[in-house]
C-alpha cells in the first residue's frame, strides 16, 4: 500500500502542471498566398506554448505575396513551435527548431505587448481608460450565430496600424465555455502581472493606475461577453480567419515548457524600443 501511495506521489510530481489545451484552425489569403494552419495553443500560469502546423502555397507569378514574372505554384509545409515564458516583466519568446535541434531567443517587454493585446478593446486619454464604443471602433452587436458547439456574439473592432492601414476584425464571441474563459483570464493576467513588475509602470502611480483600469476592462469583457470562438481580420488585401475546434484540461510534465535538454542557441535578440 505504501509503494503503491509513493508511485501515485511520483506520478503527480511527473506531471505537475495544469494546462488548458485549445486547438485551432487557420485560415490565411491574398496577395498570392494561401496558407492553412492547425494551432495548438497549451496556456498555463506563466507560460504559453504554441505548436503550429502550416501549409503554405504561394501561387504563380508571386513570390512571398510579391509579383515576379514566371514561375511556378510552389507549396512549403512546416512545423513551428513557440514557448513564452513570462517572468521578470517580460516575455522570453523561445523559437524551437527540433530539425536540428536548436533555438532562437528574444525578449519583450510585457506592457508593450500588453498594449498591442488590448487596442481593440480599450480606449485611453491622459485621465482614464474606458471599454471602446461604436464611435471609437468596437461594436458589440446584437447578431449571435453558432460557431462550433457554442452560441457566439458578434464583435466588431476597427483599428489602424502604424502604416495608417485599416485593420477590421469580425469577431465571434461565447460565454459557453467555462474552460475557454479561465485559459483566456490566465493569459491576460501572465501580460499584466508581468507588465506591473515593470519600472515605468509600477513607479508612475498614473500609469499604474491606468493598467489597472485596462485590467478591470478586459477581465469585465470575457465576464460579459466571454472570448473569441472565431475571426477574421482583413487589412488590405489580405484576410486571416481562426476558428476555435476544441478545448480541454491536462496535466504535463513540469519540464512541458522548457527548450529542450541538448539544444543549443541559434541567437537571441531584444527590440531595439525597449
């Protein structure tokens, strides 16, 4: 009975970690490019792994979506996978390369992806941050539609990036998944918890402030609405559609989200903003 209560006690210390497991389907067009993925996204407290499988087709007469004369359709499939460590008010992004066993590292400051993340949802002066409106390029509609096995909303949001391109997103929104929201929640919170430990942001009571606003707003929105189930996004003449197949909770072994024993670096790179 003891060996049998020490081999359950091994067993769990193996498999230490909770993570929730969404899998997904892309969909990428334009510009002479085609291009579908499957998506597994494993989120944890502190970390995020993404394995993606993509299929690329790039069509005679382009070349990367840029015309060239001649040429032939060409497709690529290949598999990458990206670990995301949040610590120390970062984002150490790991890029494995199993093929030959290597990886290249980079970190981000947290708040400044933080910031990218929540464009869509938050609107911010020099006082407050407030959930955007219709006026200012989020719409949440009355239409509701079913998306896979869950009852979703459609949301409407309208940015411009920094080339001055407009960039719609069509989103589809579900409370009904109770697994969906806690894995988005864990996501948001890895971003603020990190972007918090930040100087310049946990030393400026103002900005401090703010984060914490753009937290309460974000977390209030997945109560309120739930998360995305489905989008598609256009800017020009390109367009990315992502569906939602399925979500789950499992256990993995506690080195899950660690590069690899044995790989060595093939570089490592800050942005240069920081």
């Amino acid at each position: 009975m003891i060996g049998f209560l020490l081999f359950l006690i091994h067993i769990s210390v193996i498999f230490a970690v909770n993570v929730t497991v969404i899998e997904k389907e892309a969909d990428v067009k334009g510009m002479g490019i085609e291009s579908t993925q499957k998506i597994t996204e494993y989120i944890a407290r502190g970390y995020v792994k993404i394995v993606e499988e993509i299929k690329t087709t790039v069509s005679s007469g382009h070349s990367q979506g840029f015309s060239f004369h001649g040429g032939e359709s060409k497709t690529k499939v290949k598999k990458e996978e990206n670990l995301q460590v949040y610590k120390e008010g970062k984002i150490i992004n790991y890029r494995i390369f199993h093929e030959n066993k290597s990886y290249f590292k980079m970190e981000t400051p947290a708040h400044m992806v933080m910031f990218g993340f929540v464009t869509m949802l938050v609107d911010c002066n020099t006082q407050e941050c407030k959930l955007k409106t219709k006026e200012k390029g989020l719409e949440v509609t009355k239409e509701f539609k079913k998306i896979g096995k869950w009852k979703a909303r459609k949301v409407v949001a309208t940015i411009k990036d920094k080339q001055g391109r407009v960039i719609k997103t069509v989103m589809w929104v579900t409370k009904d998944s109770n697994i969906l929201k806690e894995a988005e929640k864990t996501r948001f919170k890895n971003l603020f918890r990190e972007a918090k430990k930040d100087p310049k942001i946990n030393k400026n009571p103002k900005v401090l402030k703010m984060m914490n606003q753009i937290e309460s707003i974000t977390m209030d929105f997945i109560d309120k609405y739930g998360v995305q189930v489905m989008s598609t996004s256009t800017v020009g003449d390109m367009s990315s559609t992502v569906v939602v197949r399925s979500v789950k909770k499992k256990k993995v072994k506690d080195n899950f989200f660690s590069v690899p024993e044995g790989y060595s670096p093939a570089g490592t790179g800050l942005p240069k903003w920081h």
